[in-house]
C-alpha cells in the first residue's frame, strides 16, 4: 500500500519515538552497596541512587501525558513507605512524578526550539518522616528534536547587481537560509538550495546558495532586470523535507557596449543674419542607448567652412551638442555654412571595441536668411577738431554710412539731441557734413561726444549710430589773474626790503608749451614809496617793502595794483589788486591785530564818564519797561456805583464744557443786542504787542452807552490779562432788549379772552396748518370756542 506524503511523514515520527523509547534506559534507581545515608553528620557517604539521562520526543500531539521516564530507590520495598518529589525547571507546571511509582510525565507540548533541555531535582523521602532516604540529585531531561521548521531566508529579499555581458559563472550574490531544527541530529537542518524561477539566465550552487550568471552576453539594452524565486529545503532536499523561498531581483548593470550614432546623415537649419553672437543656431544629438558615464560624449566640428564662424559644445544634461555663433553672419558676403560633426564617446571599454568605433559623423549645413538691417557707419568712431575760435558754420568734418542690404536705400543723417543738448552742431541730412552752430569755448567743453544717426529712406525704422568725438583746439582768449586770493599783511614795523608776500597767476587757457608769467606793477604804482615787486621768473612774483614805519592810525589798508601778462599769441594781459593791510606784530614778526584803534576821546569827557552816562540811559529805559508792564497788568474794579451796577447773576449748565467757569458770573447787560460795530478785533490767542490800547471807534445808538462801555472796559482788561484763558469765554445769547420789533410769538395768551390775535387764516396755508387754524381759530367749529 503506498502511503502519501502526510501518512509517510506521520509513520516516520511514530517509528522515531519507538526507537527513543526503546533505546533509552528506564534510570531505574538501583542500590547501591554503599553505607546508608544518614541526614545528620558531616560524614560524606555515596550516593545510593543512580539514574540515566530522559530523552522527550518534541511536539507530542497526544490526548494522554507523555511518559518521560522512572525514578526508583533502592530503600523503596514497594510496600508504599517512600515517597518521590520533583523540583527544579518545568517541575509541576510541565513535569509532574507520581509520587507511589516515580514516573515521570510531560503534561504540555515541549518545543526543542523554545528550550533544547530541562535541569530537574529528584528527591527520595520516607512518607512518616518525610525525610529523605537518598541525597538529592540533578538529572536533565532533553528534547528529541524533530522535522518541524522549515528553512527562512532571514535576509531576504535580495537585489543585486551584475554588469552586463559577463561571462558564464559571473557571481551575482549569495542567499543563506537558516533552519531551526536541531543541526547535530539528524538531516533536520541541512540544507540544500535549487532556483525555481530565473532560468536559463542564472543559476545556484545547491550547498552554498552562491547565484552565478548561467547564460553569456545578457544585455541590458533588451532586458536589465530580472526576478529570481530560490527554494531552500531541509532533509537534504529528500522527499518530506520542509523548504521556504526567496526572491532575488537581479539589475544588469550598464558597460559602454554601444557607439554613439547620429540618427541621421545631415541637418540644415536657417537662420537670420542678424543674430547676435553666441547665440544658439541649433542643437543636434548621437544616440547612444547606454547610460550614465557611458554615455558621456563629446562633439566637435571637424571639417567645413564655418570652422571659426561657429562652435559647438556638449550639454552635460542632455548630451546634446550645441551650435552657436562666434562672429556676425552677413548675408550679403556669405548666404551658407557647412560643418562636420564628429560625436565620440569619452569613456571607452577596450573590450568591446570589436564592436566598432565609438564615435560617429554628420553633416550640418546653415543657410543664412536676409534681414533688412540699418544703416551701418564706415567707421565705429570718428575723431574730429575744430578751435575754439571757428565761427558759426564752420565745417568740422564729414561721417559716412550705407545700407548694407541688396536694396542700397538712401540714408538720411541727424544728431541725437540727447548727446548735444546745447545744440552746438549741425548735419547736413544728405552729405554727412558737421558744422558749427554755436561759438565753442575750450574751457567750458574740451571735447563733445555725440551720436550721429543714420536711417534708411526707406524705411526710417532701420537706424543707424555712429559716434564723433570733437576736440575742441585752444586758442589764448584768457587773461592771467591770481591764482588765488591773497590775504596779505605787513607789521608796523617791518623793515625795507621785507618779503612780504609771493604771488602767483593762473590762466584758464592751455598752451602746448606751458604757461609763461610776467608779473609788474601798473604805471600808477610804479612809483610809490611804500611797495614794490619782483618777477621771480618762474611764474611767481615777490612783494617786498620799500620803507619802514608802517602806522594802522595813519593807513590801515594798501591796494597794490599788478599787472600780469601772458606768452600767448597774441599776449592777453590782466590787472589784479592786492589788498594790504597793516597789523601789529609780535616779536617774530606774526600779526595780532589789523583794526584801526582810536586814541583820542572826545574833548572834556573821560572813559569813566561816558560808562556812567550810558549806565544812567540804561536804568531810564528798565524803568520805563516796568511802568508801562504795571500798566498794563492793571485791572478796573469788578463794583461799579449803583447807577451803573444792573447787572444779574447768570449760571450756565447747558454747555459741554468750560469746567470751572461753567459758575462765572456775567453782566446781563453784556448779554444785550448792541448795535455796535467795531472796527477792529483784538485776538485772545496772541499775547498784545502794544503796551497802551487805543479806544475804537463806535458807530452805537445813543441809548446803549452804557452797556458799550462796560463791554469794552471788559474786553480791554481781557486782552491785558496774562492769566486769561486763551479763547473768548464771553458769549452773546442774542437777548433782544426792550422794545423789540418782533415782540413775543409765544401762544400761551393766544386762546385768553384779551387777545385779538385771529389764526383763522392758517387755514389757508394747506393742510398742515388746518390743526392751528382749528384750535387757536375763531370759527363756529373751533375745539375752544
């Protein structure tokens, strides 16, 4: 009868646990010969009991406990006075002792991988005494391993790497399973590996799990990953043994195997002249269908009639190589271009060069598009002179330009204003001819730089520029004069002959051989007796004293006229005046004071007198400032005689503000309609600038006098007052007095029997007024009647 896999596996456990109990022995304790053993005395005596090791086979699936083995002594007669006891690991919990018999069972399912052995303690004791008849002693129970775990690839899963086109057995990477069976018993743990999935392209080695390339010439362009499942499986691969699995992916890594190639034999771009230099013409590529460094290429233009008109370069990104511009494209002097462009990789496999060169050629061809370009001057910058001296109209010079273009369109000239804005010259539109327009001055403008456009007749959108630089030539049309302004002194008692000043000139003008100085004095004062001068011959000159005795009293100031003229041609001459003035000098001759001093005072008074005199103005003045501040902080009396006093006390609570002087009193009489017109108005914000105030001028009805001159008696204490409030706290409630033209328009009388007052023509007025005219009217049907 054939037995299936599951059958065959159980019959091969049943039979390995008959062979281990058969096998082990029971640990029957035997008797020993030795002296009894007594529990007290230091007398060490022989144990009495001997026992073998248990051997417990693992994963028992049994109802019944698992018979474990047989602890007996010899003092046991069987007639039940010895007792067994158990302790140590397991004991109780896993290990129970029966304790009449002294067997052992294992009441749980014990797993070798969890715990490979147990140490227990065994104990003989007399049941009476509860003794013990025999030392204690260690034995140690073993787990039987069994097949039960089946190999783990604990690192998985793998990748790995492995260059394309290596040879057959290449290494690629190792797998290892481990298995947690016991190794030294048994096939349980040894391991065998076979690939279930990744062939023909690799293979492994059954005893070490090392995968190795299994096919020649694997190439990443047509495949660059591959998925390996290898199988580890226990009991030497034989049948019943467990096994797991593992994946391994597999990258082919990418070696230069493949030459660059254009994807085709030439190109042809067009492009317009008037592009700028360095700018891109086009891009072109070679294939390359490595990657990485391997595909790192480099171009260059090896052959063809553009060689120093373009150049090409490698994008690092993209590997592209780029066509630009090194000089200006004109279509007129040449309309194409043609390169060859070789592409050659820059890391090259000496193995693979079999395969044919690593690089590649092609043809470009750069046809170049006429544009309307503007005008374009003979020369980038003209350089032009013209004197100082030119009159208005004089031509400097002549600018020429064409248009470069197969049309040859007329060109019509102008100056950018924005580079003469003086306007100092003038272009003939047609000829190009500069001229002066304005009188030139050297010293103001020693060279003008301006712009000369150009733009064709055609169309005047296409401009040219051209640049002239005009120097302007020197002529003499300066006079010499100091070259700075002297502060010249002498001493009262400077000496003749005394050096008391060098002079020098400057001249605005700028001969080419430099400036030649003549220093003299003018006719005038060549003669006289107090200074003199001395060219020095080096454009510097030297005022010297002609006497001695110098007095400030006498004359504080001396102007010494000189003449200076220049080497030009024709010589320009100048008068300059040199102030002098006389000081007192101290003993090495440096002046202290230069102002003229008075030593005689006025006849009869002496310095004393005209102090004390100046001291008794000064007290007049003071004292009149105080009168006249006394008078104006004085103030009139608040009671007037009882003529005059009608006044009535008012306080004011409506108002929002004023604090405290919400409880001033006022006048009534201020409170009156006056008919007063003043003509002017003092402002309380402004302190008065005058010390007496002047009365104004009233224009007031005669019977309101006195009201007028108590209001203007208060207001002229106010503006005195510094310790009044800066606003006007006096205010008018349009009290209307006695006798007035409107009388009272209030209706509390309107309805009394003395009022004559008839409303029935409000009626009249329309219907808002009808309410009035019925309670306040005569009619028959009035509310009141």
């Amino acid at each position: 009868m054939k037995l299936g896999k599951v059958e065959f596996c159980h019959f091969l456990q049943i039979l390995a646990l008959f062979l281990c109990l058969s096998g082990m022995n029971q640990a029957e304790l035997t008797r020993s010969r030795s002296k009894p053993y007594f529990q007290s005395g230091r007398t060490r005596t022989k144990r009495s009991w001997v026992w073998n090791q248990f051997f417990v086979l693992e994963e028992y699936m049994g109802t019944d406990p698992l018979y474990v083995g047989k602890l007996h002594s010899d003092v046991d007669k069987g007639d039940g006075s010895i007792k067994y006891i158990l302790s140590g690991e397991g004991a109780s919990s896993i290990f129970i002792i029966d304790e009449n018999t002294g067997d052992i069972h294992a009441t749980k399912r014990l797993d070798r991988e969890e715990q490979a052995y147990y140490t227990l303690r065994a104990q003989a004791l007399d049941r009476l005494t509860n003794k013990p008849v025999e030392p204690e002693s260690e034995f140690v129970i073993k787990i039987q391993d069994i097949n039960d775990n089946e190999p783990k690839f604990l690192d998985g899963p793998y990748t790995a790497g492995v260059p394309e086109m290596s040879p057959v057995g290449t290494s690629v990477v190792q797998v290892t399973a481990t298995d947690a069976d016991d190794p030294t018993y048994g096939n349980s743990a040894r391991v065998v590996y076979s690939i279930l999935q990744g062939q023909p392209y690799f293979s492994v080695e059954p005893k070490t799990g090392v995968i190795k390339t299994a096919l020649p010439n694997m190439d990443r362009e047509a495949k660059d990953q591959y998925l390996l499942v290898i199988q580890a499986k226990d009991m030497v691969g034989q049948n019943g043994g467990l096994s797991g699995t593992t994946s391994v992916t597999v990258t082919l890594t990418d070696v230069n195997d493949n030459p660059p190639r254009f994807p085709r034999r030439s190109y042809q771009y067009n492009v317009p002249e008037s592009l700028p230099v360095a700018s891109v013409v086009a891009r072109i590529k070679a294939a390359d269908a490595d990657v990485g460094p391997n595909a790192e290429m480099e171009y260059k233009i090896v052959d063809g009639d553009g060689l120093g008109v373009f150049k090409i370069s490698v994008d690092k990104d993209t590997q592209e190589g780029i066509i630009t511009i090194q000089k200006e494209l004109d279509f007129e002097a040449k309309t194409s271009y043609t390169l060859r462009i070789e592409a050659a990789n820059i890391h090259v496999d000496p193995r693979f060069l079999s395969l044919g060169p690593f690089s590649d050629m092609t043809t470009v061809k750069i046809i170049v598009e006429d544009v309307d370009e503007p005008p374009v001057f003979t020369s980038r910058l003209y350089s032009m002179v013209v004197s100082e001296a030119a009159k208005v109209g004089t031509i400097i010079g002549t600018v020429a330009a064409h248009d470069p273009d197969a049309s040859n369109s007329p060109v019509r000239y102008s100056i950018d204003r924005n580079t003469d804005l003086e306007r100092y010259f003038n272009i003939d539109a047609n000829s190009g001819v500069i001229t002066t327009a304005k009188s030139l001055d050297r010293e103001t403008n020693a060279v003008h730089n301006i712009t000369v456009l150009a733009m064709e007749s055609q169309n005047p959108a296409q401009i040219g520029r051209g640049y002239v630089a005009i120097t302007i030539l020197d002529i003499n049309d300066n006079a010499p004069e100091f070259a700075m302004e002297y502060e010249t002194t002498v001493c009262e008692n400077a000496q003749p002959g005394q050096v008391i000043q060098k002079i020098s000139a400057i001249d605005k003008d700028d001969p080419p051989n430099g400036h030649q100085f003549y220093f003299s004095l003018t006719a005038e004062a060549a003669n006289n007796q107090n200074f003199t001068l001395q060219d020095n011959k080096d454009n510097t000159a030297t005022v010297l004293t002609k006497r001695n005795g110098f007095r400030r009293q006498e004359q504080s100031v001396f102007y010494l006229p000189i003449f200076i003229v220049d080497s030009g041609s024709p010589s320009l001459s100048s008068t300059n005046t040199l102030t002098i003035r006389v000081c007192d000098c101290d003993a090495d001759g440096i002046a202290q004071t230069c102002n003229a001093e008075a030593y005689i005072l006025p006849a009869g008074l002496s310095t004393g007198a005209l102090i004390a005199i100046l001291a008794c103005v000064l007290t007049l003045l003071v004292l009149v400032l105080l009168i006249v501040t006394m008078r104006r902080r004085k103030k009139e009396p608040l009671i007037f005689d009882e003529e005059r006093d009608i006044r009535e006390n008012i306080v004011r609570y409506d108002d929002e503000g004023g604090g405290e002087e919400d409880t001033e009193a006022f006048d009534m009489a201020a409170l009156r309609n006056l008919n007063i017109m003043r003509d002017t108005k003092t402002r309380r914000d402004v302190t008065p600038e005058i010390q007496f105030l002047s009365r104004p001028t009233f224009k007031s009805i005669p019977d309101n006098v006195i009201f007028r001159e108590f209001i203007w008696e208060r207001l002229k204490e106010a503006d005195v007052d510094p310790c009044a409030p800066p606003y006007d706290s006096l205010q008018t409630y349009a009290f209307e007095g006695n006798g007035s033209v409107a009388e009272s328009l209030s209706s509390l009388d309107s309805i009394s029997s003395n009022s004559d007052q008839n409303y029935d023509y409000l009626s009249d007025w329309g219907p808002r007024f009808k309410r009035l005219a019925d309670m306040y009217g005569t009619g028959p049907d009035c509310l009141y009647s």
